[in-house]
C-alpha cells in the first residue's frame, strides 16, 4: 500500500480542497514517497483518503500534470513522471478584485482563440457538454446557488477548450482552474448582490454557445470577447459601488 494511502490527511476549512489535495500530492512526489514511474493511486481511492470528491482529485491531478510531476497512459492511470516538474509558469493564489481582474484578463488570451478552434472542429458530444452545462448555470440562479452556478461556468469553458481538440488548450485551462473558479465565483457574487445582473452572463454564454453549435468562428471569438470583457466591466462597476 502507498504510504500516502496509509494516512488519512486531515484538511483545513483555510483554502480550497482542490489547492490542499495537490499541495499533499505534490509534497509526497517530492519528498520521494512516489518514485518515478509509479502509478498514483486511482481518483475513487484517493477520494476516499482525502474525504473529497472525485471532481477534485481530478482538477487536482490536472495540476500535477501541469507541474511537469505527473503523465497519465492511456487506459492506466496516472503515473510519477518527474520529482521536480518544471513549475516554470507559477501564479501566486491571491484574492479580491485586483486578481479577479488580472486572470480574466489572461482569459482573453486563451479562450478567445480556443472558441474560434471549438467553433470549427466541435462534435455533438462537445455541444452536450457546452448545453448541459448551460442548464446547469441558470437553475443555479434559479436556486441562487452562486458556487453551483460557478462550477457549471467553469464547465461550459472548459467544454470550449475540449472541442479545440487540442490537449494543451485543455491541460492550461486546468492549470488556471483553481483561480478561474475564485475569479468567476467574485464576479456572480457582485453580480448578484451589487448589480442584480446575473442573468447578463447567461445570455453571454448563450451566444458563445448559439456561435458555436453554428461553426461560425468570428462570431464564436467576439461573443466570447464581449463576455470577458464585460464581465471585467461588471467587476469594475462592482468595485466602484462597493
């Protein structure tokens, strides 16, 4: 049994699962308790240990891999690749407006382009993932689950980065999870309690995906502009009421 299995960590409420389970899973690479080429024990175990979902260990692992310190083969899992990992683009975890703005901002580069690729390249599996998530969003505001409608942005975008069908697209938004999640969750809450416009998302996201399910590039890069950027506004307007 791994040495990491044996123990049962404990986590603190203090910063997000996902953020505690890779700092463990990394702490144990690291140190050596997983050598190199061996496999990670599988998301169901690991969820169990940790006491988390399988949702996070997942996200949790796609962080790894981004590190350098972890690769999956097809079929087996994911196994130990290196005890360094080249952690050559780092991003500091921070908080607030200030940060929620600097990675939106980051968004333009990245997802502007990948709408572009979806819109060409998408399958019908890509277009459920996108509608599924779609729905998800606005019985969260339905239900005023501003975390539940969180995840299921998050969704919705990473479906996009899925049907580039272009891996790295998808392995950096993984990377930027954790942050995108903070950054998106502050900006439904503004949303919600500072300019009552949450529903203006929705119908953003609505024309991403209405873009996109019709192949067209251009309008696939500008709906997804014009969300960004007006989510930035938002925050702005948030910030100057706040």
């Amino acid at each position: 049994m791994n040495k990491l299995v044996a123990i049962a960590p404990v986590l603190s409420p203090a910063a997000s699962l996902t953020e505690q389970v890779t700092d463990k899973l990394r702490s144990d690479i690291q140190r050596g308790r997983f050598k190199v080429g061996q496999a990670i024990p599988t998301e169901q175990v690991l969820g169990s240990t940790f006491g988390v979902s399988r949702t996070v260990i997942r996200e949790a692992i796609s962080r790894l891999k981004a590190d350098g310190l972890v690769r999956s083969r097809q079929g087996l899992g994911a196994f130990v690749s290196s005890t360094v990992g080249t952690q050559g683009f780092q991003i500091a975890d921070a908080t607030g407006l200030d940060s929620a703005r600097r990675i939106l901002e980051l968004r333009l580069g990245l997802e502007v382009e990948a709408a572009g690729l979806a819109a060409a390249r998408r399958r019908t599996k890509h277009l459920s993932e996108m509608r599924q998530a779609l729905n998800a969003m606005e019985q969260s505001v339905v239900d005023g689950d501003l975390e539940r409608g969180a995840d299921a942005d998050l969704g919705f975008h990473r479906a996009i980065c899925l049907a580039t069908q272009n891996p790295h697209f998808l392995t950096f938004f993984d990377y930027l999870r954790p942050h995108l999640q903070k950054a998106i969750l502050l900006s439904r809450q503004r949303s919600m309690m500072i300019l009552k416009r949450i529903g203006d998302s929705q119908k953003e996201h609505d024309r991403i995906f209405t873009a996109i399910e019709r192949e067209s590039v251009e309008d696939a890069r500008n709906a997804i502009r014009e969300h960004i950027t007006r989510t930035l506004k938002r925050l702005s307007l948030a910030k100057i009421k706040g």
